[in-house]
C-alpha cells in the first residue's frame, strides 16, 4: 500500500515514503540490525518512490559490495559504513566536518556521506584534536567559511568548544565511543559537550554522524526544496 497514506508495507517494514515531504529529510535505512535482504528491500522502495535511497551503518564490507551490485546508481563507502542510490541535486551550501582523531573518522565519513547524499559541499579536516590543535589552525580559513560545522570528537570531547570559539557558524558537536576508561564509550565526550562554555554549539548523540548531518541540513533552511 502507497500513495496517499503515504507509506509502503513490505511486511518486516512499513516504508515512509512521505517523509521527505513532510520533514524535508527522507527515510534512511539504519542497517545495522537489518539482514541484507530486509535493507535491499527497503531501498529499492525509496528509490523507486523518489529517486533516491541512504543507508547507514552497512554491517560489512561484504554487504556493501554486494548491495551496490545489485541497486541502481548505487554508491557504497567502505569508511563511511554507508551506501547510497542517486544523490539530490547540488545545493552550492558548504559544511565542514572535522574530527579530532583518525579513530573518530567512520562518525565523521557517516556525516560527510550523508551530507553529500543531500547535494552538499563538504569540507573536512581530520586528526587535528587539541593534543596538536596547530593542525587545524594551520588550515582553518575553509571551515570558519562554512554555513555549519560539525565536530566529532572522542576521549574528553574537547574540540567542539575550541572550535565554536573561533568561527561564527553554528557547531554541531558528535561525541564519539573512542577512548579509554572513564572516556566511558563516549559519555565523558558527551557531557562535556552539554557543558561547553562556547556558545552556538547543538549536541547530538554518541556516534550519531547521519544525525549530525540531518541537523546541518535543517539548519542551512532548504529542506522543503528538496521535497
């Protein structure tokens, strides 16, 4: 069933295929507690219905292959862990995604890919946390230049507020699961986040890049052009 109740039963899904629409962000597939023939299924849906279908979290790299094999226009970045069909036109927006470590680059590839999905420029700058924070001011013209920033960042999650003090853009801030012991699978990153002193800073969840993105989308006021 589709059309004007807006949705498609495939049986183990019930595809919302008015979100777009509605929100001005589309359905994405979250595939990582999905078989390979559930999150096939489930593209094949949105793609048919609008041209266009994400998924993130792809368990393997093996599924990834085998996914873009099989789907049209189909895209898969190993390091990003995501695939996508088709991509929405080119908007000329540009966001930076910048990541403190190495270790937080699947996040930080999650929120890149997504945001290339939706049609926009990306600037990224990578391993460049505050234990070496010269790194990233050697080359920082291009990010204080984006319409957004987001920052991924593990152990004590320190970047997003060295960060929000240098540029006049709205930071998003992504904790992430890296670090040692109290680093807690990401909770220290995360609370230290809530409590930056930097102003202009929007938290979302642990490892959550594809949210990230969502919210940078939003924040940049096209969405309904793209429905």
């Amino acid at each position: 069933m589709h059309g004007e109740i807006g949705f498609t039963d495939l049986g183990s899904a019930r595809v919302d295929t008015a979100r777009t629409r509605r929100t001005g962000v589309p359905e994405v597939v979250y595939a990582a507690a999905k078989t390979l023939a559930q999150t096939e299924a489930v593209l094949r849906e949105l793609y048919a219905r609008e041209g266009f279908a994400l998924a993130t979290r792809i368990p393997t790299t093996e599924d990834g292959a085998l996914l873009m094999a099989r789907l049209p226009e189909a895209v898969y970045d190993d390091g990003a862990r995501a695939l996508r069909c088709g991509r929405w036109p080119a908007t000329g927006r540009r966001v930076a995604v910048v990541c403190a470590g190495t270790s937080d680059l699947p996040v930080a590839g999650e929120a890149r890919f997504t945001l290339e999905a939706f049609g926009h420029d990306v600037v990224q700058r990578s391993d460049v946390g505050v234990a070496g924070i010269h790194r990233l001011l050697a080359d920082f013209g291009a990010v204080a230049a984006c319409e957004v920033v987001i920052v991924a960042a593990g152990m004590e999650g320190a970047l997003p507020s060295v960060v929000a003090g240098l540029v006049q853009a709205p930071v998003i801030a992504v904790p992430t699961s890296v670090g040692y012991g109290v680093a807690a699978g990401g909770f220290a990153a995360l609370h230290a986040m809530l409590a930056s002193c930097a102003p202009g800073i929007a938290v979302v969840n642990i490892d959550n890049g594809f949210g990230a993105a969502a919210l940078a989308h939003k924040m940049l006021g096209i969405g309904s052009r793209c429905a």
